[in-house]
C-alpha cells in the first residue's frame, strides 16, 4: 500500500497473471463442451411425445419447443394437451415420453392416483407460485391488501379447468362462474369488469402485461399453482427426453427469479 494507492507485489503478480490463465483455460473448456453437446444433440433422431395441462402449453412449453427444435432439429416431437387422468395413463403405457401436469398440491397428486404412481411413475415438482385474485382497478376489492375464499363467494370469477378457489365445501361462486382454458377469455372477463380472475401470479404478468388497468390482489389461501413434471421410471430413458426436461428446469430456474 502506497500513498498512490494499493499495488500488487511480484508473487501478487504471479498469481493474477497465472489465475487469468486458468480462467482463460476454463471458459475454452466449457466452449468446447457446449460445442460438442449441440453437435450430439443435433443428430439426435427418433420420437418424444409430451402430453401436457393447457395452463403448461400455453404460459411455458412454447419457449422450451423452439430451443428444443434448435438444438434437436431431427427428433419428431408430438406435443399433446391433455387432463391429468390420460397424462398418467399414457405414461403408464409408455405411450408418452414425458407428463407435465398442473395442481394446487403435488403431494396429493399421488395419492389421488395412487395406483399410477405405485405401479411406475414418478413425480418432480417444476414450478411453484402464490395464487392472485386478477380485478380491474375500478371494482370496490381494488383497494384490499388481500382476499380470502369467503370474499369471492358473490363475485363473479373466472378460473381454468380445474377449482383452485373453493374447497368443495360451499359452492363457489354464488353469482356466476366461467370455467375456461382461453387466457384470451380471461383477459376479456377482468378487464371488463365483468368477473375477477383467480390465478397464479406468474400468469398474471403473462396475461394482463400490457394492461393498465387489472391488478394482483394477493390470494388469502394456502394453495399454489404447481407445475409437475412425471414419467415413467421403468422406461428407458432417451438424451432427447433429458434433454427436453434439463431446459423445463433451466426455464423455471428463470420465471422463479
């Protein structure tokens, strides 16, 4: 240390000269492994077939075809919506490669289909948000910090093909409830001030980015969107099939952020 500051000593230079070396030599390294992946990836032949929830297909699985159709541009992938039930049953069959399936509790998902499950399949969970209530902003619960069950019960609501809001104790709501996988038609629903929305908020920035006038309102529950990922654990494995699940995974490490 000097008055004009702090410099390095000879070893001090020695080592920052041979540690830019060693970086150096580590990012060629990690180049050259990345080049040779893509050259294996791309001669990749064969089928995947995915069958997938709608809320999946819609809000994720875009982004992840167009990266796996660069990177494996030989595979013939079929990408298939379906309901939990048939998603399980043809993993069961080994007529799909991977199941993507969306829940509010993935730890109920197998015992709701507990024969599946003891029989072969297996389950991980991809992704996992905090439910919102979606409202236009001059609706009277604009101004709550946030809502529970009992407050949506003589609203109107829109949800998606499955009830993330009610319990099934008391049906829900009492005024009017429209059951849709078309985001177009819940965008229309909200922002008209014609029902609130009940949705994950990560779906909520999908939805309504561009709008103005819809706000997030949190949901007052304990439930969750999640998105699980299943396969068949007797089945062969395949690289396009990994190669397909490593990106789901890389994705959701991003929307999680």
């Amino acid at each position: 240390r000097t008055k004009y500051g702090v410099l390095l000593t000879d070893i001090g230079d020695y080592f920052v000269s041979k540690g830019k070396e060693m970086i150096d030599i580590h990012h060629q390294m990690i180049q050259q492994a990345t080049l040779y992946n893509n050259s294996q990836l791309a001669l990749l032949e064969g089928d995947l077939v995915i069958m997938t929830h709608p809320r999946i297909y819609q809000h994720i699985l875009p982004n992840i075809i167009q990266a796996f159709s660069l990177h494996c541009p030989k595979v013939r992938l079929s990408v298939i919506e379906s309901n939990t039930h048939s998603t399980l049953q043809s993993l069961t069959q080994q007529k799909a490669h991977i199941g993507l399936v969306a829940t509010d509790n993935h730890r109920s998902l197998s015992l709701s289909f507990k024969a599946y499950f003891d029989r072969c399949l297996e389950e991980t969970l991809l992704f996992s948000d905090n439910m919102v209530v979606c409202a236009a902003r001059d609706l009277p619960i604009s101004s709550q910090k946030n809502l529970n069950e009992t407050e949506l019960c003589d609203m109107s609501v829109v949800t998606f093909d499955y009830d993330l809001v009610s319990s099934g104790q008391t049906p829900l709501p009492n005024n009017k409830l429209f059951t849709s996988n078309d985001t177009s038609l819940h965008k229309q629903l909200v922002e008209q001030g014609l029902a609130v929305g009940v949705m994950s908020r990560f779906e909520y920035k999908r939805i309504f980015k561009d709008s103005l006038n819809v706000l997030a309102i949190p949901f007052d529950k304990k439930l969750k969107l999640e998105f699980i990922l299943v396969i068949n654990k007797e089945a062969a494995s395949t690289p396009q099939a990994e190669h397909f699940i490593s990106l789901l995974k890389n994705f959701n490490t991003f929307i999680s952020v």
